[in-house]
C-alpha cells in the first residue's frame, strides 16, 4: 500500500478534449462572421460547431493516434502473384476521412459561402490529423480544372462534392462519391514541372491518350482519379487518370514505394509508374499548366489553412498546459517570461487564421478586383504562414517541456507536421518568384493589394511606416529576386497587420504591430516588448475543458 503514494498523480493539466475547436477558437468564429452572410450564419455556425466538436472528442483523438501508429501499406500483388497496387489504411484513417467528407471539406465550389465554411472547417480538422487533409484538399481544388471540360464535370463532380466518403474502387458511374489526387512533380524536374518528361501520345478517341512515365510524388494513391500533368505532341498537357476504367478494368497505375516521410505519416504518399495508362485530357494540348493552376491555387490556401491549424493547435496545448501546471510557486502561465512566450505564439496564430479567412473570402467573392488580390497575397502568405508554423509548433512543444517531447502528448506530430506545408505545392523560392511575376505582369494584383492594405490606413503609426517601407522596397524592382524572400515577408506582414487593426481585439493588434512591424522584437517568440497587454491576449487563446 505505501508503495502506491510513489505514483500519485499531480500537478499535470487535465485531458484536452470534450470541447468544441471552432467555438473556442474566437479569432475563427469572429472570422467568419465578418465573411458570411447574415442569411447563412446561424447555420454555419451550426455545422461548423458540429465538426469542431467532433475534432474536439476523445474518440476522434484515438482515431488520429492510431492512423499514424499504423501508418499505410503497400501491397503490390496478391496471394497468386497478380499485380493489384493498393495500399491497406487502418480503419481510423477510413472513419477520420469519411467525417472530414462528411463535414463538406470537398464541398468549396459547391454551396454558398463555400469557401469560407469549408476554409473554417478544414483549419479545424487539421488538428485533429493533417494526413487526411491531403485528399480532401487535392478532391476540392480538382472542381475548378474539370470544368475546363463540361462533360467531365458533369460526370465527375457531382461524385467530388458528394458528403459521402466512397472507399470501394470500382468505376465513377457506380460511386457515390469520389476522391482526387495529383501528379505533377517528377524526379528530374521537381517543381520545375516544364521538365517533366511521362509522355502522352494520343489514342483512337478524341481526346483520349496513352501514358508512359514516372512520377516521383503522388499523395492519396487509393484515390478514385488523378490529375496529371504529361508531354502530349503539343507540348505539357493536363490529364485525368482515373483509378479505374470505365468497364470495371483496373487502369495501369503502378504503385512502386510508398514514401517514409518525416510526417504526414498516416497518409501514402507513392512513386506510380504509368505505362500505357488511360488518361483523358483536360483542356487544351500544351496549356497544361494554365489549366491545372486552379488547382494549384485552391491547394496553395489550403497550405496556409493547414499551418494555421496546426499552429493553433500548438498554442491551444501550451496554454492549456501552462494554465494547469503549477511552477515556482504558482500557475506557470502567470509567469512573466512563460506569458510573453504564450502571448507571441497567441498573436502569430491569430495572424495566420485572420489572414487565411480572409483570402477564403476573396475566393468566394470572385470579383475581378478580389481575383487579384488573391493573385499577390496567396503566394505571398503561403509564404510567410507555412514558413512561421514550425518554429511556432517547436515552442510550443518546449512549452510543454519533457513532456512535450513524449509522443503521449501529440506535439511530436504537430512537430513532424510542421514543415509539410512549406514545402507542398512549391516550397518557398517558388512562391517568392510568383509573388514577383505578379508584380511585373500584373499590376491590377498591386493595386488590389495598396487598396486592401489601405483600409488600415491611419490606424497604427507602427502598421503606416511599414507600408512606407514597403512603397520603398516596391519602388525599385530590378535585381528584386535575390531580394524577393525580404519583399514577400513584408507584403505578408504588412497584410497581417492592416487586417488585425481592423478586426482583432486592441490588445492582439497592439502586440503584433510593435513586434512585426514596429522592430521591438526579438529572434525569438517570448520577446515582445514590455508594455503590452500579455493577459488579455494569452485568456483569448485558453479554451476550457
């Protein structure tokens, strides 16, 4: 019996789960109701309290530790020796898909405000586990591209925008719902897609060709159809591959390793070698590029969406946990050092969530003046955004201290998680270079931008000399690209800002444009200068359990 006193429990934080993680996350809420319609709210916020409550639950937690304790398989042939290329989920991974289906986060194209409720959505369902969001987000940004063909998104997405999460392969006339991938990068080319070299030659029917090839990346291998990028006479040209013809026939669709990745562990991610695969184009040969780019965009913001989850994520556990664990005489949180550590996190959070909503809204809206916004800002924050979530996961981590080293606590996977996005759909030169393409070729996405920015004007002396600066780094673009990373920062920053001195609580607005863009800032989070107010921020980012 007094054996037992040794390992009595205390001084640790109580479980985080039983909570709603759209409700307690305010800058989110306040989010979207700032981008939807009175007419929509109520239920929009319904639905998106119904999936931050399941993501908030004990159960859907279980799910997410065993799709990454049981990572997929690949399973080339079967007992007889027949090739098959499929790769064996945990049920955990096939439950979390079939809610993140449920829960609409296909649905972007589909339903009013779509973008909006599936952005909030789908930063919400990233903490829970990002490997999922891979195919739901790839299944979303394939509408666009389809619909450079009628006839195949009158086939197909109907099945893309279905709530209903489909798993069996067979033919797309038989689903009743389907999910998509894509295949772009290959092993010499990399994000330098122009150098891909799988070939396309064309076929008997119009419109339909034959593939040779291997690509280097393909995420989501189980997924119904593929968009791919393949050299058709013409030139690069966009293709859709599906999993399975029309006939019920497996397409020739060679699963050859599955990649061992730092993260994203729970999803496949695999090297497919075509070789005399089916395929059907998508628009027109050799305007491969201009057609899959809708898709790179819609994936380019689901980027910056899931670095704002995961970052919310992060700060939610180290706050939670400093709120509960008692130091040096009292509540960890309450400590000076240990509250501008939390507070700085807080603030980068809710700039990337305010930020990332906002260009969900511009999505929605489609204006000509909004489509230029996004062409400068959406390269611009999936920049800088991807580029913050992982210094920000690891303190957040260190919050934790011993304990957040310990896979028990699910920062270890945040951690893991943490660089996907930066590198995804073009790691960061990729994005500074488009982000300077706009600038040069067009000037309509400047000037959507200066407005933007400008409704802050006034608002902050702090936020005005950063848009002076920045008028000054814009003034002289000749020679820029070695200098392009500095001129991305800002123009993301400066965004950031403009938006929290219009929206967010004094106190969040406050912090962030001393330190971001008033220079009284360290090299590391926890030195926001003094004079702030520190508490009011950190109890913005509690939730309560």
């Amino acid at each position: 019996m007094a054996g037992n006193t040794t390992h009595t429990v205390t001084n640790q934080p109580p479980p985080l789960a039983g909570y709603d993680l759209f409700g307690a996350d305010r800058a989110l809420a306040e989010a979207v109701e700032r981008h939807t319609g009175p007419e929509l709210l109520d239920e929009v916020r319904a639905e998106l309290s119904g999936i931050g409550t399941s993501a908030g639950s004990a159960q859907v937690q279980e799910w997410a530790a065993q799709a990454n304790e049981y990572p997929p398989r690949l399973r080339t042939h079967d007992r007889y020796g027949h090739r098959i290329d499929e790769v064996e989920f945990h049920p955990a991974w096939h439950r979390l898909l079939g809610k993140g289906v449920g829960a609409g986060l296909t649905t972007g194209w589909a339903r009013p405000s779509g973008h909006v409720r599936r952005a909030a959505a789908f930063l919400v369902w990233t903490q829970v586990e990002a490997g999922t969001c891979c195919p739901l987000s790839m299944t979303n940004a394939a509408v666009p591209v389809l619909r450079a063909e009628p006839e195949l998104a009158a086939a197909w997405e109907p099945l893309l925008t279905s709530m209903i999460y489909d798993r069996e392969l067979r033919p797309a006339a038989r689903k009743a719902g389907a999910l998509f991938g894509m295949g772009m990068t290959e092993k010499q080319g990399g994000s330098d897609v122009r150098a891909n070299a799988t070939s396309a030659v064309p076929l008997a029917e119009a419109g339909t060709y034959s593939l040779t090839g291997h690509k280097w990346f393909c995420s989501a291998p189980m997924s119904d159809g593929f968009l791919v990028l393949a050299q058709a006479p013409a030139g690069l040209t966009c293709f859709l591959v599906p999993r399975v013809l029309a006939d019920g026939t497996r397409n020739v669709f060679l699963l050859q390793r599955l990649k061992d990745k730092l993260g994203n562990r729970s999803n496949a991610s695999a090297e497919v070698e075509f070789d005399g695969t089916w395929a059907r184009r998508v628009g027109e040969e050799g305007r491969g590029v201009r057609t899959i780019i809708e898709m790179v965009a819609a994936t380019r913001l689901d980027c910056v969406l899931g670095s704002a989850g995961l970052m919310r994520q992060a700060v939610v556990q180290a706050v939670h946990h400093a709120t509960h664990r008692e130091a040096f005489g009292g509540p960890l949180a309450d400590k000076p050092l240990m509250r501008n550590v939390l507070a700085d996190l807080a603030v980068e959070s809710e700039a990337a969530t305010t930020l990332a909503l906002r260009l969900a809204a511009a999505c929605d809206d489609g204006s000509e003046s909004e489509r230029a916004l996004l062409r400068l800002a959406l390269p611009a924050a999936k920049y800088w955004v991807t580029k913050r979530c992982a210094p920000l996961v690891v303190e957040a981590a260190e919050c934790l201290g011993g304990n957040g080293y310990v896979e028990e606590s699910g920062l270890p996977r945040l951690v893991r998680e943490s660089p996907l996005n930066s590198v995804w759909e073009g790691a960061g030169n990729i994005q500074a270079l488009d982000v300077l393409r706009a600038l040069h070729r067009e000037p309509g996405a400047l000037d959507a931008y200066l407005q933007e920015i400008g409704r802050a004007h006034g608002a902050d002396h702090r936020l005005d000399r950063a848009v002076k600066d920045l008028f000054s780094q814009l003034a002289d673009l000749e020679g820029m690209e070695g200098r392009a990373r500095r001129l991305v920062e800002r123009l993301a920053t400066v965004l950031q800002g403009s938006l929290l001195v219009r929206f967010a609580p004094p106190e969040v607005a406050d912090a962030f444009c001393a330190s971001r863009l008033g220079n009284d800032w360290g090299s590391t989070f926890g030195t926001l200068p003094s004079g702030l107010d520190l508490t009011a921020v950190v109890d913005r980012a509690r939730v309560t359990v």
